[in-house]
C-alpha cells in the first residue's frame, strides 16, 4: 500500500487528522496530490453548502456554531470554512473568535478548517472551491462557509453556497438603505441576531421596507428575516426551518442542480488555467520576455511573441 492509497483510505474512515494534512497540501499547491485527488472527487457526494455573511460584529461564528448543533442532532456530518483575514505579519489565518466554536470541535462528526482569503476580495480564499470539495468526498453532509464579511464584493459566497445567510444585528437598521448593495441583494435569509437588543423591531421593519422595493414574480423566493439571539439559542430552529425550505424551494425549480453545474464548470475552468498557467512559463519563455524587455519591445508585442513561440 502506498502512501496516497493510506491516505485516502483513512480520510474515507473519517480520520479528521489525515484529512487536514491532505488539505493543508491542497492549500500549498503540491502536484503530487493530482493522482490521490483525481480518485478522491470522483465520489459521487453531494454535501449541502451554507454561506454565512455580514457585517463584523454580527455574531456569524456564534450563529455557525448554533447551526451545526442543530444539523448534529440529525446526525448530519458537518464541516465548517471559517474564512478569516489574512495576518499581514505571517500570511496565515487569523483565528479571531473561532474559539467560540470549541464545544463542537471535538465532536467527531464535526470538522473545522480555518483559511486565510488570501487577498479575495469576496472573503472566501481562492483555494476553498477545492477544500470543501475534499471535505465532500470525505463524507460531510453539511458544508458551512463563514466569511470575514468585510463589504467588498461578496460574489465568491453567493457561487460557493446553496443557500447565504446574511447576519444583521439591530444597529444595522439605520443604515440598512445605505449598505452596500452587493450585500443586501445575495442573501436567501436575512438572520437578525442580538434580537433582544433595544431597536431590533424597528430594524427588522428597516429591512422588511427594502425587500418590498424587490422585483417578485411567482415563481421568486421570498427572503424571510428571522430573529435570533444566538448567544442563547433563540431562533436557531426558525433558521434551520428557513434553510431547509430554501432546499425545499432550489430542488423544486431545479435551482440546485443548476448552482452545482455551473460551480463544476468554473472548478474545471480553474483548474485547466492553472495548468496551463505552470506548463506555459518554461524557463526557455522566461528568458525570452527577459530578452525582450531589454530589449524595450511593446510589451503586446512581446505577448503576442509569447504566444508564438512554442520553444
């Protein structure tokens, strides 16, 4: 038995250790998984994927960690990619408030995987299409992905999930109108957290006001707002009810097959890139644009001499 082969037999018997060595060298780009990694993802899973978003302070970890209570008392195998800011001292992940998930941790039917974004600009890293689809080979029912949410563009949440949560908390209410819109507009479920603060009626009619401004027909899903006070545990089961119903509502229209197929093509499409992108800089072509830009030649020339040249 070879190493791989060890390796992927005890990822598929649920060794969690095993599996965050093999994701750590997904992470770090090694070439030799591709054979390991070509007989691990042809496993026909396909775990349900979870976006947690919103503003810093909203309380997404502690809703995250309500959330796989909640699955685990289905007895749903379920993984969590915390995506943290990248440190700027050690380029790793910021665990930030990640310890408040430590009363499932050891839960062996729970795994929790904290990246660093790495500079995406959606908060989500660029590796984590290809970490959660090695956790789904590994058995995961559930995939939650917990973003660090920090307003820019949160597109790389809405084609990584099934369904996004956004978390609000009641404070948002006065500057519901002036969010950023990119924020407000991929959210299947609105969960308004610290509930039980003062004001959080008037925010949750801040919100209900600007959803109304939406375009509907029949066939739209209705985007709920729930009130939760995660802390406590208050509203989890009206958010998992929520969830389950957006499942319910994507597999009737045929809306989920449609989210995996297009998440497929795009992981291809990554993955024919960053081939290309390794097998393309020979060192015969790096010395040739070495050449030619001492040679202060146009540099669309020099692509166009790039591609021509096949040395």
């Amino acid at each position: 038995m070879n190493r791989a082969t060890s390796l992927f037999e005890k990822i598929q018997q649920g060794d969690k250790r095993a599996l965050a060595r093999l994701l750590s060298q997904v992470e770090n780009d090694d070439e030799s998984l591709s054979p390991l990694l070509s007989e691990l993802l042809t496993a026909n899973r396909r775990a349900y994927r979870i976006g947690v978003t919103g503003p810093p302070g909203a309380g997404k970890s502690t809703l995250t960690n309500q959330l796989v209570k909640a699955y685990r008392k289905r007895e749903k195998k379920v993984a969590v990619i915390a995506v943290d800011p990248t440190s700027p001292f050690t380029g790793g992940a910021l665990l930030g408030d990640r310890i408040r998930m430590n009363d499932v941790m050891l839960d062996s039917g729970v795994f929790i995987r904290s990246m660093a974004t790495r500079g995406s600009l959606g908060g989500l890293a660029t590796k984590a299409a290809e970490v959660s689809r090695v956790i789904e080979a590994a058995g995961y029912d559930i995939i939650i992905f917990e973003t660090v949410g920090v307003g820019q563009s949160e597109l790389d949440i809405v084609k990584a999930a099934d369904t996004t949560i956004v978390a609000l908390v009641p404070e948002s209410g006065d500057s519901i109108q002036a969010m950023k819109a990119g924020l407000m507009e991929i959210a299947d479920i609105f969960v308004m957290n610290k509930a039980d603060r003062t004001d959080s009626d008037k925010a949750v009619q801040a919100l209900e006001s600007s959803l109304q401004l939406r375009d509907h027909t029949a066939d739209s899903w209705l985007v709920p707002i729930i009130k939760t006070v995660a802390m406590k545990g208050t509203g989890i089961a009206d958010l998992y009810a929520a969830i389950e119903s957006h499942r319910a509502y994507l597999h009737a229209k045929g809306l989920l097959e449609q989210k995996r197929t297009a998440r497929d093509k795009e992981f291809i499409q990554h993955l024919v890139e960053e081939t290309w992108r390794r097998t393309f800089w020979t060192p015969a072509r790096q010395a040739f644009l070495s050449q030619k830009l001492a040679e202060h030649e146009s540099p669309y020339r020099i692509a166009e001499l790039l591609f021509s040249n096949h040395d």
